[in-house]
C-alpha cells in the first residue's frame, strides 16, 4: 500500500464519506492517518471517524476516531491494522456541526492522508 489520501483536501458543508482504500496485498502493520484541518469558522465542529471494510461495500468496523476538532491544525493517529486482519478496505466518514446564531451550515476545508507504517 502506498501513501494516499483518505478524503482529498475539499471543502466541506455536511456529514459525508471519503471513497475506499484498497489496502492491498502488500498490507502494513499499520497506518498513520493524518488530518489536517485548512480552515474553519466560529461554533463549528468536526469529528472524522475511520472505518474499515472486508469487501468496500459494508463499514461496520469502526478502526479510530479523532476527537472532536474545533480549530484549524494537524492531528496523527496510528490504526493498528493487526487487530484487524479482516480489513481489506479503508475511509474516513465525517459529521460537521455547527451551532449559534445565523446560518447554521458548517464551512470546514480539510484532508485525511493514510501512510504505512
């Protein structure tokens, strides 16, 4: 598996999903998993999951979660994939709040990058 990312640097507005990662044959122990956050604004939060999938199609397996991000900035998890020999697929799904006064649509630029490790 080679380094890739998990959701390309894009602009969010909603919940939503990243497409699967193969992991391929040459599976790595495990994978570092980096989310960079670009931009956000006041009385929002993001909260990035990564899942894991025998076949691509089915995402029961829950492999990390970031905590709850509120300000732009960078953070490093470690999945470790020899928990999870049955993970054949990788993505990253993602809820965006926000609250206050005014429009209530949340506004997050952000990119998750997975890496062998």
């Amino acid at each position: 598996m080679e380094a890739s990312f998990l959701v390309s640097p894009v602009t969010v507005h909603a919940n939503g999903d990243g497409p699967a990662l193969a992991i391929g044959p040459d599976r790595p122990p495990s994978l570092l998993i980096t989310l960079g956050i670009t931009k956000t604004i006041e009385q929002e939060l993001l909260h990035v999951f990564i899942q894991g999938s025998r076949n691509g199609s089915d995402w029961t397996e829950r492999l990390a979660v970031f905590p709850e991000k509120f300000y732009v900035g960078v953070s490093s998890l470690v999945v470790d994939l020899s928990q999870h020999p049955e993970v054949e697929y990788v993505r990253a799904q993602w809820k965006a709040i926000r609250w206050g006064r005014g429009d209530k649509t949340p506004v997050f630029d952000f990119y998750v990058f997975a890496e062998p490790v």
